[in-house]
C-alpha cells in the first residue's frame, strides 16, 4: 500500500512541476509547445484549465503527504540507543555513585 501511494505521489508530483511550469508567466515552458496552447485551449488560451489542473493537483499532492506520513509513522517505531541497550540488559537502570577514597586519589604533577 505504501509503495503503491508513493509512486502515486511522485506521479503527481511530476504532473504539478508540469503544469505549472506550462502556464503562461512571461515565456516558460509554455512556448515549447507552440506560444502558451492558445490554438488548442481556445481564445482566452490554456490559463483556465491549467489553473483548475494545479488546484486539483496540488489537492492531491496534500492528500497524498499526509496519508504517506500517516501510514509511515505506523510502520515505523523509533527507539532510541539508551532504551534498546535497557531491552537487552546491557544497561542497569538504577546504579549507585561510586565513591572514592581519599586515599585512591592520583597525585597531580608537580
């Protein structure tokens, strides 16, 4: 399910780089297909379609985000060193201070 939703997500997210880089804005990428698609979107060009087309995407890409961190988080448990070395026993919880003699003490150089 979730690699399915992934390539999902990147399909989209290609699509919406599309989309937007094919609207008119002062040249782009638009031109690359014939100066904005006014001839096959009609008179007032291809700005209402790929309007709707972004809103649309950009929906699912929100949609896609959240239900790819949502099912991500289930899948995923983190643990952090200290509580997987307290799972194996390597680790006592509750060690007391040790304390040394006054004696034990090394002498500092002088």
């Amino acid at each position: 399910m979730y690699g399915v939703l992934l390539g999902f997500h990147v399909l989209i997210v290609v699509l919406l780089i599309v989309v937007i880089l094919m609207q008119q804005r002062e040249g782009g990428f638009s031109t690359a297909f014939g100066g904005g698609g006014q001839s096959v979107f009609g008179g007032r060009g291809a700005a209402p379609f790929l309007t709707k087309t972004t809103v649309v995407l950009l929906a699912l890409f929100i949609i896609t985000s959240f239900s790819l961190t949502i099912l991500g988080n289930k899948q995923v448990k983190y643990e952090t060193a200290v509580e997987k070395a307290i799972k194996k026993g390597e680790m006592q919880t509750n060690m007391p201070a040790e304390k040394t003699p006054a004696g034990n003490i090394p002498a500092g150089k002088e």
